[in-house]
C-alpha cells in the first residue's frame, strides 16, 4: 500500500480471505483488505457469523470467541515434516508418520457425504489421534527444538483439531482456503501493489469475483462479460432478487472448470 492514511508506504498491510467449505452446495471465495493483522480485524470481518470457522493456528483468531473453530491438520503436519527433514533427508518420526496415515484415511472418504465420513472418523481416524496425542503427551524434547516447537504447536490447538471428529463436513485442513490466498499471492507478482486503500477494496472485488466464479466451475472472463450484460439491464437500484440472479451459482451457461480451487 502505497499511500494510505496514517501509515507509510513501507509498513504492511494485508489481504484476508474466507470461502465456504467444499462441501457447500455454493462455492464463494471472499477477499477483504485490511490495514492491520489484527484480531480486531478478524473479529469485523466475522460480524454476525454462526457455525464453524476452520482455519489455522494464528493468535488473531482468538479474539473469535463466540465463534466454534476447528484447526488444521495441515499446518500441524507441515511443521512435524519440517523437523523430520531438518538434516536435509526425510527421516519419517512417529508423529510425521501418524499424520500421514490421518490424511491416508481422508483420502479414501473423499466421495463421501457427511454422516458417512463422521462415521468412517470415528471408527478409523479417532483412534489415531488419539495414538498421536499419546505420543505428544509423553514426548520428552526440548521445547526450543523444532520437535518441541511442532508439538508446542499442535498441544495449543488440540481442542479444536478435534474437532474434524465433530463435523464431517470438514475437511482435515483448511488448504481450500490456502490456495485461494496463494492466487492472490501470484497475482501480485504481477500489480505489486496498490496505490490507495480504495484500489485495494477494489482488487478485493475483483478477486472476489474471479475466484469465485473459478470455485463453481465458471470461465471467469465468460462470467464477467456476463455481468457487464446482465447490471447494465438492471434498474437504477435493483432488488435483492435481481442482484441475486447474477451469482455465479445461478447462472445456466457452461464454463471452463478451474483447477486454482478445489
């Protein structure tokens, strides 16, 4: 952000993003600028939300206390894969080990509904979380080693990594929404930046739409030229039903599937 009121153009800012569960019958994809990291940030962009929030261990979703949140098993993968790969080589730990049987299991319930999964969870994946936990709990390392740092890691969130067991329209981890921010990563490879606090809410938009209409199989630029069409049509304040009809789910022509978001 180059200038933006009160900060330098030095300082960081920052995109977040949401997007709905694989499961959802509507795939949206949200992107939001905020000029801060912060929890309190987090907390507006929540605002009147009920359910289940997945997402990974950043301190900045604690300020989400009204909120049910589940963790990632990705991240806390990733950082016991980390340390099994410290000295250059793969050298699979029994944690590393157990978390790959986890996502073994997932893997072959991906076709599966809901209820189906919960079920296959409770009987298959259960007993290895709690093989997992058992072996955090009586692990004897050094809390500064990068071992000590990925079981630190996992302890913290146990309550809500638990939580896959509740709800099986989950996934293991929150990567949907990983690679969602990773386009937008790409993309600014490309723009670098944004000149002011309006361009970016603007480029919010724009991915906004891109993205989402990518998450329900649509070719962005056949949906966008779409929209250019359909609003021009539209009356000068339209009704909800309207605006309605131009969402990506709503729309009967065919498209190019995007593999950018699964």
């Amino acid at each position: 952000m180059l200038r933006e009121p009160g900060k330098t153009a030095q300082s960081k800012s920052y995109i977040w993003v949401k997007r709905s569960i694989k499961m959802a019958p509507q795939q949206v994809v949200f992107y939001a600028y905020g000029d801060t990291r912060s929890g309190k940030f987090a907390k507006s962009l929540y605002t009147n939300f009920s359910g289940v929030l997945q997402c990974d261990g950043y301190a900045g979703y604690n300020a989400l206390t009204e909120i049910d949140r589940a963790g990632c098993w990705a991240h806390v993968r990733r950082k016991f894969f980390d340390d099994a790969k410290k000295s250059g080589t793969l050298h699979e730990t029994v944690p590393l080990k157990l978390l790959n049987q986890m996502f073994a299991l997932e893997k072959s319930w991906t076709s599966l509904d809901a209820k189906a999964r919960r079920q296959q969870r409770d009987a298959h994946l259960r007993p290895v979380i709690d093989e997992f936990w058992s072996w955090c709990d009586a692990a004897d390392i050094p809390l500064k080693s990068t071992l000590g740092k990925a079981v630190t890691y996992a302890q913290n969130q146990r309550r809500s990594l638990n939580r896959v067991l509740e709800y099986g329209e989950l996934e293991l981890s929150n990567n949907a929404a990983e690679r969602a921010m990773k386009t937008f990563v790409i993309g600014r490879k490309n723009w670098l930046f944004a000149t002011s606090p309006a361009g970016a809410d603007a480029n919010a938009i724009w991915m906004t739409l891109i993205e989402t209409a990518k998450a329900n199989g649509l070719d962005p630029r056949a949906y966008i030229r779409l929209l250019l069409e359909q609003l021009s049509q539209l009356p000068e304040f339209p009704t909800e039903e309207q605006l309605e009809a131009c969402l990506p789910w709503n729309q009967t022509f065919t498209g190019t599937a995007q593999s950018t978001v699964a």
